[in-house]
C-alpha cells in the first residue's frame, strides 16, 4: 500500500470521527461552559500525547515550537469559534458551514504560500458561497450569529491546513501536533478562567463526551492529520475533509434526529458541489 493510500485512509477516518462529534460537542457544552470543555478536552489529549512522545518532547526545538505555536493558535481559534457557534446553530449547520474550510485552502495558499488558484477553484468558491448565503442564511437574508461565529472557524481551520502542509515535511508532526494541543489546551484555560466560572463536571454523559472527542477527535485526529499531510498536498487534504458536513449531517440525523430544510439541503448541495470542485485538477483545455 502506497504512502499516498494510507494517508488517504487515515485522513478519512479522521473526517469521519470529527464529522460525528458535532452532536456530542452540542450537547456537552449544553452543561458545561465551552472554554471550560475544551480546556479538559484538550489536556485530557495533551496527557495522552505527553505520556506517548515524552522522550520527544525533551528534544523539541525552537523552530518546532514557534511553528507549532501559531497553528495551535488557529486550533484553538477553529475550535472555540466553531463550539461557541454550535450553541445559536444546529450540528449539521455547523458541519456544512465548517465544511467552507475547504475552499478557502487554494485562497489561503495563493496569499501564504504564493500558490495561484485554478480556474476549477474559483468556480467551486462561488459555488460553495452561494451554498453558504442559502445554507446560512434566513428568509430576511440576515445571518445567524451562530452560523456568523462558525463560519469564522472555517477561516481558521483553512490557515491551520495550509500552515500543516507549509511545515510537516520539515518538522516532526508528533511535536507538531503536541504543541499544538497543548496550546489549545492553555489558551482555552485562560479564557474560561477570565469569562467563564469552571468546574470539573460530574455527568457521566458529559465525561464520555470529553473522553471520545479528547481521545479521538483530538488526540489521534490531530497528530494523524499532521502526520499524514506530510506525505499528501493541502488541497488533497482539503478535497478529503470535504466528507466531514456529509459525516456531521448523518450523525445529527441518527443521533438527534435533525432534518434540515430544503433551501438548507440546496444550499449544502451547492457547497459541497464547489468544495469537490475547487480541488479536481482541470487542464485549460478543458476549460475553453
């Protein structure tokens, strides 16, 4: 099995975990403060990873450790904004408006990394930005501020994709995803610290909600994406995740039964349609 299969495996696993805890996170931060659970849910992680590459961890050096730094910053960004927005919108909302990520990756690369988008990007883009207006929008045409804060948390995980892609194949990717973890982690502590009043929780429920996301969706999904980047591009990558707002949305309906309308079923279609199409490689000719 080639690298470039195993990578495609793996990250596809990974889509499938982070698409399936959108309604776990929802109900989770229905009892506990959302800085609050992601603190514990990214030191529960943290511990794990610490406990694994802990003789790594003595030989990290500074430019591990600034590069890690700045992508646990877009971490912690895409996470917070995309929770927070999980409390004003649905889950499978919020599936498909972080699902916009993806066709921000060929802009973000073209400013960050001097990459130019293909002519199929720029069509997927508009495509997809008319799925958002339909998905995220009401018949007033105004937005809500749950979709707004989660479409900011598609800005971030884009720069965090971008920046993985710039640095795994230079870098050990098990230190870059321990760094980057732990920054979440302290980040999130500080802001709950300020804004919120924390406490340990005491749910059963809320407990397996910080153990299958902090174990799988963060921990194994976060050094497996960056491990697996290395041997992948960003826009492969980003073609890959596309499949999360399809695994968020089949959760939302078997776990809490939500239906989405049909301007909003339009509207998904439209984004995914662009999502896949931003990333197919397509000659000139094929175009004229």
């Amino acid at each position: 099995m080639s690298k470039q299969l195993k990578s495609d495996i793996v990250l596809i696993l990974v889509t499938m975990v982070w698409g399936s805890t959108f309604v776990i996170v929802k109900n989770a931060i229905q009892t506990l403060p959302v800085y609050n659970f992601l603190f514990i849910r990214f030191l529960l992680a943290f511990l794990l990873l610490a406990i694994i590459f802990h003789k790594k961890l003595k030989n990290i050096d500074n430019k591990t450790l600034a590069a890690a730094s700045i992508i646990g910053t877009m971490l912690f960004l895409g996470y917070a904004f995309q929770t927070m927005g999980l409390k004003y919108t649905t889950a499978s909302k919020s599936g498909f408006i972080t699902g916009f990520s993806v066709v921000l990756v060929p802009i973000l690369e073209a400013v960050f990394l001097k990459r130019k988008p293909s002519k199929p990007a720029i069509l997927g883009i508009v495509l997809a930005f008319i799925g958002l207006i339909l998905l995220t929008t009401n018949i007033d045409l105004s937005i809500n501020i749950g979709d707004f804060l989660t479409l900011l948390c598609a800005f971030a995980f884009g720069m965090q994709i971008v920046l993985i892609t710039k640095y795994a194949s230079t870098l050990d990717t098990y230190l870059l995803a321990t760094i980057q973890i732990v920054v979440v982690a302290v980040l999130s502590g500080i802001v709950s610290l300020i804004f919120e009043k924390p406490f340990i929780p005491t749910s059963l429920d809320v407990w397996s909600a910080i153990i299958i996301t902090g174990v799988f969706a963060t921990a194994f999904a976060i050094v497996a994406q960056n491990t697996m980047q290395a041997y992948t591009t960003a826009t492969h990558t980003a073609l890959i995740f596309a499949l999360e707002p399809v695994f968020a949305a089949i959760a939302a309906f078997l776990i809490a039964g939500e239906v989405m309308s049909f301007r909003a079923i339009l509207g998904g279609i439209f984004m995914f349609s662009g999502i896949v199409l931003s990333e197919i490689p397509v000659s000139d000719k094929s175009l004229s």
